[in-house]
C-alpha cells in the first residue's frame, strides 16, 4: 500500500468512527429471534447505552469501539462469565450473540480495571 492509500485509508477510519459516535443508539426493547441487533458503543470508561432490557432468548449486540484504546465486551450473570468478545480496537464494530434466560446480567469490560472505572451496563432480560 503506498502513502496516499494508507492516508486515505486513515482517513475513511477517522471519519467512520467519528459517524459511530454520531449515531444514535438502541436502548429500546430488542425482540429476541427477530434477527436486530442491539448497538452499543464503546469508548473510555463507558458504555451507551449504560442499561437494556430485552426479551429472553438469543440477543445479538453490535459493538463499535469510538474510542481510542482497545476495549472488551464480556457478558456476566453474577460473576460468571456467559460469553464474551475481545480485541475492540478503536473503530471497529463486532457482534456476539448470546442465549439469555429471564433474569439481569451485566456487561462490563474488564481490560486494565476499565470497569472499575465505570465501563459497565446493566441488562434486565424479561420472559416475553
């Protein structure tokens, strides 16, 4: 890749993670086996939204680091690990689906204390 490619590739980065943060985002209901996926944002030391509640069954969230340091998305019932995903690194987007009974669990990231710091939600999943 010569410089003016990775100039412009650059650029395309900065400015698709700069619209990430620009978007809005879901903090409404998902419907589980309905295929939509919630998005939630990362960035320093928080999550947006900070809290969901979704219907039982498997949950799809779509995970954009706007930040500028590498984050985690790891799912908790309790202190019990349900699934998680790794390697945020600023600007791009994962998704993890994940099975979820009735019940709250929580999502935090855990890299370098960043939940200490405050980088944690909250998830009610209801039964219908």
């Amino acid at each position: 890749m010569n410089a003016t490619s990775r100039t412009f590739a650059g650029m395309l980065a900065i400015a698709l993670a700069s619209a990430a943060c620009l978007a809005p985002r879901a903090s409404a209901p998902a419907a589980s086996g309905t295929g939509t996926a919630i998005q939630v944002s990362a960035r320093e030391y928080q999550f947006q939204p900070a809290a969901l509640t979704v219907k039982a069954g498997d949950v799809t969230f779509e995970v954009t680091n706007v930040g500028a340091t590498t984050h985690e998305f790891e799912v908790l019932q309790g202190t019990t690990t349900v699934d998680e995903m790794e390697g945020l690194v600023p600007g791009s987007t994962h998704r993890l689906t994940v099975t979820l009974a009735a019940g709250e669990y929580s999502y935090v990231c855990k890299i370098a204390g960043h939940d200490s710091l405050g980088m944690k939600g909250t998830i009610t999943v209801t039964a219908d």
